[in-house]
C-alpha cells in the first residue's frame, strides 16, 4: 500500500506570499510565473504529468515550481519522511536533525521558497551577523555598517592576528574585490592563498575554518573559485547576505513538510515509503517503477542522492555522460555529535569554534531553538576522528568540553550522527553533471550537479527550480 503523506496543512502566510512565483530572481525580485492561487489551467497542461524522485529540498523545490505553474505534481520519496540529507531524526523524545545546518544570509531562493510556503524567517530562524569565535584564540564579528564596511571593519578589528595579518587579510579580499572574485583559472585553495601571501595563522583561523565549513572540503582539496563564488554572495552584496541563519525548528518542518502540505493543497501527491526502482524512457515520456507498482510520466526530475542517481540512469544509454560524471564525483564526510546535558549545561554563544581541535564547531541548542542543555559538535570533511568508533568520538568531544568550557557534567544521552556522504569532495575544476540530460523528458535536481555553489541547501533548492523551468507548458 502506497502511504500517502498526510500532514496537516502549515498556516497560510497572512502576507499572501503563496500566490507569489516560487522563484526570485537574481537581484532578488519576485520572476514572473503561475500564481498557484490564480491557476485553473490544469486543462491545457493535461499533456504534461510530471513526477519528482526524491523528497529533499531540491525534490520540494521542484515541486514546489512545478505545482505554482499549475501542474498536479507527484512525488515519490524513499524514506518514511522528507527532507534527506536535511531531514529531522527524533530521539530520545528529541527532535534532532541529520546534521546541525547553517544558512547563509545569501541563500535567497532557499529563504524565499521556505517564506513561499508558509515559512516565517525571522521566526523559523536566529539570525546573527557574520562572526567567527574559536574560543580563546580568535574572533571577528561584523560591526552593524553596510557592506562592504563590514567585512573591512570585521577583518581589521579582528582579535587573535597581528595588525600585518590583519592588513594582509583586508589586502585579499580588495585584490578578490578588484576581480570580481572571479579566477582566471580554478586552483586550490592552498595555492590562491599563497599566491596571496596569507599568513599561517590567517589560514588556520580563518580561511581554513571558513573553508571547511562552506565547502566541506579542506584547503588542500578544495575550489579556491567555488570558495570565492561563496564570498562573493555571502560578503559582497549586502550586510544581510553576509548573515549566518540557525534553524529554530527541525529541517523536515523548516521546508520540506509544509512544501508538501502546499503541493497537496494543490492538487498534488507526495508518496512517501516509495522507492524508485527503475525508470525506463518511452516514445512519449517514463516509465517509473517504484515499490508501488508501474507508472508513466510526461517529465521526471531525478532528484535522489547522486549515487542512487547513477544507479537509475545506468541502465539508460542515452545518459551515460551524466553517469560518468556522477560516478567521478568523490564524498567528504559529516559528523554531528548531539549530547543532552542537564538544562543548566550553556555554551558562551550560540555558535562557538575550536582551535585546533576535533569538534570544529559547537552548537548550543539552548540558545538557539529552547533545547536547553543539548549541545551538537560539528566535525566537517575528512581526517583521523574517522578512526575512531562512535562512542570513541563523542568521548572526545566530552573530554573537550570540559576542557575548554568546564562543563563537568555527564550527559544524559548522545548520538553521533555520521553522514559519510554529506557531500561531494568540492576539487578544483569539477565537471558537475547538468540538469538538463540526453533525454528532454528527463532532469537532474540535486545538490551535486552543475551550479556556482558547493553542496547545500541552496545549490540543491536552485537545481530544483532549473529542472522544474525544463518542463514545457504542454
Ligand atoms: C550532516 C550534514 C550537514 C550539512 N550542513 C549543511 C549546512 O550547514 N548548510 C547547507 O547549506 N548544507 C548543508 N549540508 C548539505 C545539505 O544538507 C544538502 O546539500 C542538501 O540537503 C541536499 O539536498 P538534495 O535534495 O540535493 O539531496 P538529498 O537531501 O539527499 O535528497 C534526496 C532524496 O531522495 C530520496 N531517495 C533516495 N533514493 C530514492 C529512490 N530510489 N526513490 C525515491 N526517493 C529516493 C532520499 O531519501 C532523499 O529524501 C549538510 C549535509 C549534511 C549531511
């Protein structure tokens, strides 16, 4: 039996944003596109039937395109909830997520399309100014001045660097600026900040950390250009871009749960428990086999993880390209270990970085979403951690907790989250499959193919609306 999602439906934005397009465009306007609230065209689209695979955010993003141009879309989700990679995970009566994820200010079409379907940011999220804080040994926050004084201001008043450093900092990002932070050729980010003659210390306070956190990639791996097209968003527009948004409620509620309860409102069917097994392309569009029987659509967009991409695509001759390009693409780790101390248990901010240390960065989830006394350590891309077990790992962080905080007490429970695919290895040069396949009637969404962005949210969320714009009014 197909088990058909349920929810119950998410408040109507007061504001009418529904009927608003799912898309901005790039200056952050609102794209023209169907009204989903001004639709009743479903006739002349009776040709087109589209299905999504995959129930993450660049499925929902989809869908969510898709429904707003008036088509009753279907998606097919493997799992028993959405969300993927960014989904909620409930243990110990406690909502947790796959992984603590960070937004940044820049995210536009994430941030808007969570707003299209009833989101409210403002109180979905806590939004602080850019800031860095690796206790004791570094710290830089942007001072409330627009941009792009802020970041200069953050830089030269940065704590933990010589006034040199500093200044050699604030030189990077104006020779960055002067290109428009755009290379003539893609290198690691190793040899862009030897070429410009970044310190040591400016490296392991600064861009190593940033590095990691944005690409989940180490500096000896990773894009120096899709570093930069990252800065150039998050720290060339405006203050608000530059922005880092915590999510106060789960990841599964954030987007993907009320962009189901919209797509169903409208007319379409989220199947969850569904596996695609097998697609197989037809004169006249898909055959989908999922766990649920056979169907046929006019369009699919594939929006699964890269590696069950590959294995749907395979047996397709026609898109054997984008299989090579999947299987070419290599994975960077994630590690979340949550530990529930008791209520009292805080850290000195909501966010906190450690130097030099296994656990990368601290959540306080106190602070942030009222989960008082459970704290999640982040340990991003590959390294030794990966050595050791489970209960290992969240020792290490135990230990270091009380070492640098003096946080005395035991936890009550922990959980170590290990996504060893969180992401692909973001190296220099990569060729990223496109949305567009050797089938018109088939399409790629995912955080793994061609974009400006590493994998997140955002690339995922963008792949999305780029697929649903593939499929023809009728
Ligand atoms: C621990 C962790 C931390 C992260 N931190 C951040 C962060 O701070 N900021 C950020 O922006 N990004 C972060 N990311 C990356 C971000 O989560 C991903 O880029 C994004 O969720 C990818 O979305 P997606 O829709 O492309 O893929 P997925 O989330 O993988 O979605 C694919 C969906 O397809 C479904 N599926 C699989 N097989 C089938 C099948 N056969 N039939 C039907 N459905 C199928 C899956 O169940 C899943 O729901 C993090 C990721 C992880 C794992």
């Amino acid at each position: 039996m197909v088990k058909e999602l349920n929810y119950p439906p998410s408040p109507q934005p007061s504001d009418g944003a529904i009927s608003h397009s799912a898309r901005l465009t790039k200056d952050g306007s609102q794209a023209a596109g169907y009204p989903a609230s001004g639709r009743g065209s479903n006739r002349e689209k009776q040709s087109i039937n589209a299905a999504v695979i995959g129930g993450g955010y660049a499925g929902m993003a989809a869908a969510i395109a898709l429904t707003d141009r008036g088509f009753q879309v279907t998606v097919f989700e493997s799992a028993r909830q959405l969300g993927g990679r960014a989904r909620s995970v409930v243990y110990q009566d406690t909502r947790l997520d796959n992984g603590q994820h960070l937004l940044l200010g820049c995210y536009r079409q994430t941030l808007h399309l969570i707003e299209h379907v009833g989101g409210k940011i403002e109180q979905d999220f806590l939004r602080l100014p850019l800031q860095l804080d690796l206790h004791g040994e570094f710290s830089l926050k942007a001072p409330r001045l627009p941009a792009p004084l802020h970041l200069l201001a953050a830089l030269l008043t940065a704590k933990g660097l010589t006034l040199g450093e500093r200044v050699n900092a604030v030189r990077f990002m104006l020779a960055l600026r002067g290109t428009g932070f755009q290379l003539t050729d893609d290198m690691k980010v190793t040899e862009l900040l030897a070429i410009h003659k970044q310190d040591l210390a400016l490296v392991q306070n600064l861009w190593e950390p940033l590095c990691i956190a944005a690409l989940n990639t180490s500096i000896h791996k990773a894009s120096a250009q899709v570093l930069l097209n990252v800065l150039r968003d998050a720290l060339n527009g405006s203050r608000a871009d530059s922005d880092m948004l915590l999510p106060r409620i789960d990841l599964t509620e954030l987007f993907p749960q009320r962009a189901a309860s919209y797509v169903e409102r409208h007319g379409g069917k989220i199947f969850i428990s569904s596996a695609v097994e097998a697609l197989r392309p037809l004169d006249n569009g898909i055959e989908v086999t999922s766990v649920n029987g056979i169907s046929h659509f006019s369009h699919i967009i594939c929006a699964t993880p890269p590696m069950v991409a590959a294995k749907l695509l395979r047996p397709i001759a026609a898109l054997a390209e984008a299989v090579v390009q999947i299987d070419s693409l290599e994975h960077q780790p994630i590690y979340t270990v949550y530990l529930q101390f008791p209520a009292h248990v805080t850290l000195p901010h909501a966010m906190i970085g450690l130097h030099q240390r296994c656990s990368q960065w601290l959540f306080d989830k106190g602070r942030i979403a009222g989960q008082h006394g459970l704290i999640a350590a982040v340990i991003s891309a590959e390294g030794i951690h990966q050595e050791l077990s489970r209960e290992e790992l969240a020792q290490k962080v135990i230990v270091e907790l009380r070492e640098v905080f003096c946080i005395a007490d035991q936890p009550q429970w922990l959980k170590v989250i290990a996504e060893k695919r969180a992401t692909f290895c973001c190296s220099p040069n990569l060729r990223r499959p496109s949305q567009k396949t050797g089938l018109p009637c088939l399409m790629l969404a995912g955080d793994y193919t061609a974009c400006d962005y590493p994998s997140t949210l955002e690339s995922a969320v963008l792949s999305g609306l780029t697929c649903a714009d593939q499929v023809p009014d009728n």
